[in-house]
C-alpha cells in the first residue's frame, strides 16, 4: 500500500473535478479524498496499490474542457489506513451551490456546442441526400428515355416487318402467277 498527497493547479475548481476524481476512484481500490483549497487548488490524498495509485494519476492529471490540470505534483508517503473509502469533502453551502450552478453551466455549454456540431452533421447528410435524390432523378430520366428509345425502335421493327411481309407477299404472288403460267404454256 503506497499513499500520495497531491495538489492540481490550474482550472480545478468549479468545474467538476473534484467529481471527476471521485468518479475515476470507482474502478480502482483507492481511499482518501479531494477538497478544494481556498488558495484556488485542489487537495487529492489517497491511498491503494501503487499500480492503482499511477493509474489514477495519469487520469485526474489531464487537461479536458471545462478542466486544466496546469500543474500537478505529488509527495509519496507509507500508507496510513486511516480512509475507509474515498469522498470529497465540501465546503460552505453557499460555496457549494456556486460551483455547481459554474459546473451546469460548463455542461450546457458543452451540450450546446455538441448540439450544433450534430447539426453541422445533419446538415452535411441532408445535402448528401439531396445529392442522392438528384442522381436518382437523373437515372429516371435517363431510363425514361431508354423506354422512349426502346418504343421508338420496336415501332419502327413493326413498321419494318409489315413492309416486309408486304413485300414477301406480293414477291411470292408475282412468282405464283409465273409458275402457273409456266405450268399452263
């Protein structure tokens, strides 16, 4: 068991990192807790594996809109044993209320921002779908044309054949009439 007291500078507080620390606890075995500090930073003590310890550093050290860790530095000591679990530890109510109405306030922005990228996105795929619908347009006209020519040529096949048979017909008259002729002289 290892133990670290640590302290974040930068953009930590009213922004949700002390729940983000807590959140990241969840998957490891690690106890302590987090505060703020009214010199603007944030207090981490924990304690658990030193693997688990590393792992949780490299994931409350970050640098993820609305949070900046500008500087984070950590002292390493033997484990007390004296934190049954890990909580954050609050301040006044007024305090505290503040900072959640900055953090609401640093989530619907977020919202807002995602929002009007999916829109962006929707956008992008409606002109994609007009693209679409317009070659599918095109194809139909095409193959409207295809039928035309396509009529055009058997009429024109019909035409041609009843000629033909006239033709034919009036060839195998003619040549009748010789035979009989030739039988009769």
């Amino acid at each position: 068991m290892k133990h670290f007291v640590a302290t974040a500078r930068g953009r930590v507080q009213r922004v949700g990192y002390r729940e983000h620390v807590y959140n990241e606890t969840f998957e490891r075995n690690i106890s302590g807790y987090v505060m703020n500090l009214k010199n603007g930073e944030v207090e981490i003590v924990a304690e658990g594996s030193e693997k688990d310890l590393q792992e949780f550093i490299n994931e409350i050290n970050i640098i993820h809109r609305p949070i900046a860790v500008r500087s984070f530095t950590v002292r390493w000591e033997e484990a007390t044993g004296e934190y049954a679990d890990f909580e954050i530890i609050r301040g006044d109510i007024q305090e505290e209320m503040a900072e959640r109405m900055d953090y609401a306030g640093n989530l619907l922005h977020s919202m807002d921002s995602k929002f009007d990228r999916m829109l962006d996105k929707q956008d992008q795929m409606l002109d994609k779908q007009d693209q679409m619908l317009d070659k599918q347009d095109q194809s139909i006209q095409i193959g409207k044309e295809t039928l035309q020519v396509g009529k055009e040529t058997k009429e024109e096949i019909v035409g041609l054949r009843g000629d033909t048979r006239k033709y034919l017909d009036a060839e195998f008259a003619e040549i009748r009439k010789e035979l009989v002729s030739i039988k009769d002289a």
